[in-house]
C-alpha cells in the first residue's frame, strides 16, 4: 500500500441566505492577482455584497435580510437543460466565459 494520499480538493458550500463557504486548501486572490490572506482552512465569502469585511463574509446578510438558495438558480438566460450561462461555470466577462 501507498502511503502517498491523494491532495485534499477544496469545496465550496453555498448557504440558502447566507455566504459561500470554502473548505481545504485553496489561495485567495484579488483581481490583480495578490494572495489574499485568510488565514483560515474554512472561509466564509460574502454573497449579498455589503460584508465591510469583502471578499469575505461578516454576517451583514442577516442584518439586510439577504435572501437567495442553497442551491443552483435557473435565471432568464437558462433554458432549463443545464446549458445556459449559468450551467457554463463562469459569469459573462469573466475568465472561463464564453
């Protein structure tokens, strides 16, 4: 037997409400590129957009009442068989759109 295992894969959990949660090893960057420093194995990123605190979560959706699933929306550009823009991975503009 192998004692060599492999990686850990970093997963990210989204919360009905709430934040995004990242677990495992993963880097954190800004859009120029420079390591952001969590400090953390598990980091909460901010999804309704007023954490003081972004990329990361501060707990303010509770405060705003942010609301959104746990789970994948089906937006206006879906066509409900999983290849609209938001089954493609990646928002328009983005690196990895298309």
């Amino acid at each position: 037997m192998s004692s060599v295992s492999e990686p850990q894969r970093p997963t990210i959990t989204t919360y009905r409400d709430g934040p995004l949660l990242v677990r495992g090893p993963f880097e954190l960057l800004d859009q120029d590129g420079t390591v952001i420093d969590t400090a953390r194995r598990t980091v909460a990123l901010c999804r309704c957009g007023k954490s003081r605190t972004r990329p990361l979560c501060d707990g303010t959706h509770r405060l705003v009442h942010f609301r959104a699933p746990g789970t994948l929306e089906s937006g206006p550009e879906d066509d409900g068989a999983g290849t609209g823009p938001s089954a493609q991975g990646a928002a328009p503009g983005l690196p990895g759109a298309q």
